[in-house]
C-alpha cells in the first residue's frame, strides 16, 4: 500500500485511474468520455502542485524518493526508482498543465473513436511523467519507449491527410536513435553493477575512451527527439498532420525529452566526452538556428512554420547547454519551459482558427484582425514581455514570416516591442497579463497582412 501511497508514483500512475473508468464508459457518450479524461488530467496537475508543495527548493538533492528493488536477474540489478528535483519538478509541471489543455482542445475537434484517443493521452502522461521522475536507466528507457506508442496512434488515426506517413517517420526515427541508446545502458549497467544514475555518476570510473561512445550513442537518441539538425526532417510532417492536442503536446513536453535527456545524462554521465563534443554540439546548434529561422520563413502553412520554427529556438535550448556554465544551463532551462507554453499556445490558436477555416494557408489569413478584434489589442500586452524572453521573440518571428507584411510595418512593431519589452509592468493585472501574452497576440501578427493597416 505504502508503493502506490508514494507521491511520485501516485502522479505517475494515476491517469491509469482515468483509463479504467473510460474502459467502462460506451463509446457513444462521447461528453461523458471527454469529462472523465480532463478531470483525471485535471487532478493529476493537482497531485503535480501536492508534489511541488513538498518540494525543498533550497534542497539541490532528489526528493520525494521512491527506490525498491525491481528485477535481479544474471547479476543485473533493476530498480523501481523515481525522484524529484530543480530541474524535473519544472518539466513535470509543464506536462500536467498542458495535458489538461490539450484534452479541452479535443472538445469539438475529436468526433470518432473518442475512447480510444482519451486512453492514449492519458498513457502518454504516464509515459512522460516517468521520464521526468526515473532514475534507474533501465525504468527511463521503459517510460522513453512507451511515449512512442501512444503519439504513434494519436497521429496515425487522428492525424490529417498524409498521417500514416508521418507516424512511421516518427516513430521510425526515434526508435533508431532510441537502439543505440539501450546498447548504451546494457553497456553502462554491466560495467558499473548498477542501472542507478546518481550511483554511476557517483563512482565516475568510466574509461574516457568508452565515454565518447557512450556520449554519442545517448546523444544520437536525444538529437532526434529535440530534434536538431540534421535529424530534425520528422518534426514538421509530424506537426503538420497530427491533430491540435497531439501538436500541443508533441512541441511542449515531447521535445523537451530530448534536451532533458542531454542534461541529466550526458552532461552528467560523461563530463569527459561532453567537453569534447561541445563545440560539435555548439556548431549543430548554431546550424539549425539559423535553418530553422530561414525555412520558417519561407512556409506558406502556419502549422509548417511553428514546427521549423521550434527547430530554430531549441537550438537556443542546445547552445546553452553546451556552454557549460551555469548561466547557459540556467537559460536553456529556461527556454524549454517558455517554448514548452509559448508554442502550445500557438498551436492550439492554429487549431482554433483552422476548426474556423478548415485551412493553414497564411494567405487567406488577411483581414482576420476584423473578424477576431481581441487578436489585435493583445499584441501589446505581448510586446511587454522581455525581448529576452521567449514569448516576445515569437511575437518577432511571427511578424518576419508573415510574408505579406510590409517591411516597414515590421520593422515598426519590431521596435515597439523592444521598447515595450523594456517597460516593466508595475499592476497586478499587467503582471497576470503577462504569463501568457501569446494566447492572445500570436495570430494578431498575421492578422496585420489586412491591405488597410499596411
């Protein structure tokens, strides 16, 4: 009793709460269906603010542990381990808020096999909770694999026209990246007696001539799932054909996995190989944010541009972490959580005026200022946002690829929005306003290709 009463393994597991009452829900109460899945989702953000009540900020140890003996096989010893610290209790807390959302933009936009597609998300909750929370290899690289499975369907049967062929390239490119990575873990266990990740960072006795493998075999994994260039070719297709839950959640936790991955494993596994491979990692990243930028701007499909878009600012995520200084790591942090609601955000706005239009094209976008008037105003409460941050960048990005736009009305919101930036908002209000600015500001940039404002 005691396992299940733990509080990671509560968060972890609960949503199979939600599975088993939708087991017994007929597939014709669809309300019933959806209800059952959002507030299970609903309460597993509640167990997620429990988990972060508990935490010890001040504590730079893993907390709230949960570690018992698993599988002790041929001299193998499996743990059931989970902990919690800084950098997961972050990345946990951006899942169970989005999930939540994501299953609310479902309300109208899912009509067939609602069941089905319920049952998948809350799996996929439970696959990427425990990524976040495990700290035996073995467990994480169960829990990396079972997010596969889930998206895999959510894109292939939910997914638009092409997605058959977007599910396979996705789950064919991590699953490639993901063999390499076991054969590194067997490695690991084998050699240091232990699957345990704070034990063989611990005894910090690999060869460095092994590291350098084992760098590039972990890393081969988490590049694709960033994904960076030049391993990045399955993020657009995917993007392009899932459905609007699937997009929030694949741009705002999925991707993260990857830039988790490079932190708690590789920089912490094999500090030798990491200094080695920095530069390599600094010019991969340097590449794809100058790619992602320039590709994003020649995309006639606003969902197409996000997703190049999001190769662009992990990049960013990537080139602060391979710094190597605090304040890099700090940033890259940072960032992935900022990408993580800013780009959920434009995604589910993409969605919502697609469910209107039944098109991406930004061409046909123009004049939508007058149509949707609360998109405009709120590109000033964008705009208050720091120009450092991620949320007014996008604001930026958006404006450059609007294609239509005139390059002084960009250059002129491009300005306003560093000086606004630099203003820093005193009211309550404009303080709440600017936890998601993007909401409402993403499209009022597209908004501006109405002939009468250029």
């Amino acid at each position: 009793m005691n396992f299940f009463l733990q509080p990671l393994t509560l968060l972890t597991f609960f949503p199979l709460v939600g599975i088993l009452i939708l087991f017994f829900i007929p597939n014709e109460r669809k309300d019933a269906l959806r209800w059952t899945a959002l507030i299970v989702s609903l309460l597993t953000f509640g167990l997620s603010l429990w988990v972060l009540a508990m935490f010890d900020a001040s504590d730079p140890n893993l907390q709230l542990v949960a570690q018992y003996n698993w599988i002790t096989v041929a001299g193998w010893n499996i743990q059931y381990y989970l902990g919690v610290d800084g950098l997961s209790i972050l990345l946990l807390l951006l899942t169970t808020f989005l999930t939540p959302i994501s299953i609310l933009s479902t309300w109208t936009a899912i009509e067939e096999r609602v069941k089905d597609f319920m049952i998948f998300f809350l799996l996929l909750e439970i696959g990427m909770n425990g990524v976040f929370l495990a700290q035996d290899l073995f467990l994480f690289y169960i829990f990396w694999e079972f997010t596969l499975v889930p998206m895999y369907f959510i894109i292939g049967i939910w997914g638009g026209p092409r997605r058959i062929y977007a599910a396979i390239k996705f789950f064919l490119y991590t699953m490639a990246g993901s063999i390499l990575m076991l054969l590194a873990i067997l490695w690991l266990g084998i050699y240091g007696g232990t699957f345990s990740v704070p034990d063989l960072i611990a005894q910090h006795n690999i060869p460095v001539n092994v590291q350098w493998w084992l760098f590039l075999a972990f890393a081969a994994a988490f590049a694709i799932k960033v994904p960076m260039w030049p391993l990045h070719s399955w993020l657009p297709d995917a993007h392009v054909e899932a459905p609007t839950a699937g997009s929030v959640i694949l741009a705002g936790v999925l991707l993260k996995l990857g830039t988790y991955g490079f932190l708690r494993f590789n920089l912490g596994l094999f500090p030798e190989a990491t200094v080695r491979a920095a530069p390599w990692i600094a010019l991969l990243a340097t590449i794809g944010i100058i790619y992602g930028a320039a590709v994003s701007y020649a995309q006639a499909d606003v969902k197409k541009l996000v997703a190049y878009s999001s190769v662009s600012h992990l990049g960013f995520v990537m080139l602060g972490l391979f710094a190597l200084n605090s304040q890099g790591v700090q940033g890259a942090i940072l960032q992935m959580i900022n990408h993580g609601l800013s780009t959920g955000a434009l995604f589910l706005l993409v969605g919502m005026i697609y469910e209107q239009t039944h098109t991406r094209e930004l061409k046909v976008y123009g004049g939508l200022w007058k149509v949707t008037p609360v998109f405009g105003p709120s590109i000033t409460s964008g705009s208050r946002r720091s120009p450092h941050s991620a949320l007014s960048w996008r604001l930026f990005i958006f404006c450059i690829c609007s294609r239509r736009c005139s390059l002084v009305l960009r250059a002129r919101l491009w300005m306003r929005s560093r000086n606004m930036g630099m203003a820093s908002a005193t009211s309550t209000g404009a303080k709440l306003r600017s936890w998601f600015p993007f909401l409402s500001s993403s499209f009022g940039l597209v908004c501006i290709q109405n002939p009468s404002l250029r």
